[in-house]
C-alpha cells in the first residue's frame, strides 16, 4: 500500500498578504499527482474560494471609492 505523505511547504523570503496563484496552481497539480486527487480537490477548492473573497472584496472597495468621488 501506498504511504500517505503531508504537504510541506517552505516559505523563503518576505511572505505576501495575498497567495500566489500561479504557484498553488503548480502546487495543485503536483500534489495531485504524487498524493491523492482528493487532497489536491481540497486544496483548489479553497484556493477558489479564497480567490472569490479577494475579488469581492476589491469590489466592495472599487463601490465604495465610486461612492465616495460621487458625493
């Protein structure tokens, strides 16, 4: 049988307030490729929904700016 292995992640230099997209991307599909496809699943997942939060909240932001030039 296979022997289940955890996802390491080493962080070198200034950590960015947003994740890298292109890089959990590559992350995504070596995972899914060594591990196991529901694990990898997960993970994009919750890459996509962290990407869904940013994007509404840089929406919110963009409406309130709009909001504040109008008034």
């Amino acid at each position: 049988m296979a022997k289940k292995r955890e996802m390491k992640l080493k962080v070198h230099g200034e950590r960015r307030k947003t994740p890298d997209a292109r890089r959990m991307a590559r992350a995504i599909v070596r995972l899914a490729v060594e591990m196991d496809t529901e694990q990898a699943q997960a993970l994009a997942d919750t890459l996509d929904h962290e990407e869904a939060l940013r994007r509404r909240a840089l929406m919110r932001a963009r409406a309130t700016q709009r909001q504040e030039k109008s008034a």
